[in-house]
C-alpha cells in the first residue's frame, strides 16, 4: 500500500491518452478547491508526470485484459482528458443495452396490466 503525504487527498480518476484509458488514484492538495484539484495537478510548471497509484491500463479498441500496475507515471503532456472517476455514469456495452431492453419491455407490459 502506497503510504501518502498526510496533506493531500487521493482522487480516483479515469485518464484518456491517445491510446489507452488508463484507471487509478492520484493525490491531490487539500488545500486546493475541490473544483480546481485535478487542474492544478495538471497545469503546475513544475510537473512534467503525474503519479498514478493503483493503475488500470486498456489500450482503446482492445480485448486484450488490463495491465495492473501499483504505481506509474504519465507525463502530463500525453493526457488528452482526465476526470473523477465518481463521475463515471456507465460505460454502455452490448449487454449492458440488452438489459435496457429487457428493462423496457418489462415496463411497457406491466403498465397495460390492470389493477388488482
């Protein structure tokens, strides 16, 4: 387990380079705005990595499994987005549309049926 520096607050992220997606925590300030946390982290002129603990790697379009690392470093300049993962509402998959679906005509039948 990656011990902290006790003034900063880890944030799970999602990380989206050119070719991968990448899942993990990063620490950030506390005393940062909790709307500024991620920014600053990636706007300060002193930081050309970003300290990802806990990582996920997919590469986009693969169906190879995710590497798993305890810690890694992305240089900043490659992240293209990179928000809480908190903020992650699904990622849609074929069956993850087909229990939509399910869901749907389930719905539909149970408000023709009539009260007892």
């Amino acid at each position: 387990m990656t011990k902290q520096p006790s003034d900063t607050t880890p944030v799970e992220v999602c990380i989206i380079t050119k070719d991968h997606e990448i899942k993990g925590t990063v620490y950030v300030s506390k005393y940062t705005k909790s709307n500024r946390e991620l920014t600053e982290l990636l706007n300060d002129k002193e930081r050309r990595f970003l300290a990802v603990t806990n990582a996920e790697i997919m590469q986009h379009g693969s169906n190879v499994a995710p590497r798993r690392y305890d810690f890694l470093e992305i240089h900043v300049d490659s992240i293209m987005i990179m928000h809480p993962a908190s903020q992650t509402l699904f990622k849609e998959s074929s069956k993850a549309s087909e229990d939509i679906a399910k869901f749907r005509e389930l719905r539909n039948r149970l408000s023709q049926t009539k009260p007892f």
